[in-house]
C-alpha cells in the first residue's frame, strides 16, 4: 500500500486511475452493487468526482512544487530567491 501526500521523500499525488477506483469502491461500499459505467448517470456522477479530486491531488502537487527551489518557477521562484537573502 502506498501512502500519499507529502511524504519524507517528496509529494507523491494519487494517480487517476487510483482516484477513480476509490471513488467508485466508496460508492459501491455505502449503496452496493451499482451501475457505474461511462454512460450510466452514476457512472457520470462518479466521474465528476473522480475530476474534481485530480484537481486537488494536482493543486497540491504545484503548492509543494511551488515552494521548492528545484521546482519553482515565476513569483514563487522569486519569493523563494528573495528569502535566501
């Protein structure tokens, strides 16, 4: 089992695969054995979800990547610059 978020070695961001089978595992796990393929309306529901989650996963991803100087770029780069002064 992988752990994810900010972790000793760095940030590691769930992928969408992953995201997509959590999400369809916690809704078969509240309301049972469902429907949730691509043109069934759970199935749509459930991949809003899964949509809206990557873009956390990869919104945190730029926040840890924005206050690295490796990885910084733009105003973050900047700011980073100007606090090693």
């Amino acid at each position: 089992m992988y752990d994810y978020g900010l972790l000793l070695d760095g940030f590691l961001a769930k992928s969408r695969e992953e995201i997509e089978t959590s999400v369809q595992d916690a809704l078969r796990g509240q309301f049972g054995d469902l429907e949730l393929g691509p043109d069934s309306t759970l199935g749509r529901l459930a991949g809003m979800e899964t949509d809206r989650l990557v873009t956390l996963w990869e919104t945190a991803r730029a926040v840890h990547e924005a206050g690295r100087l490796e990885t910084a770029h733009g105003m973050s780069l900047d700011r980073l610059a100007e606090s090693l002064n």
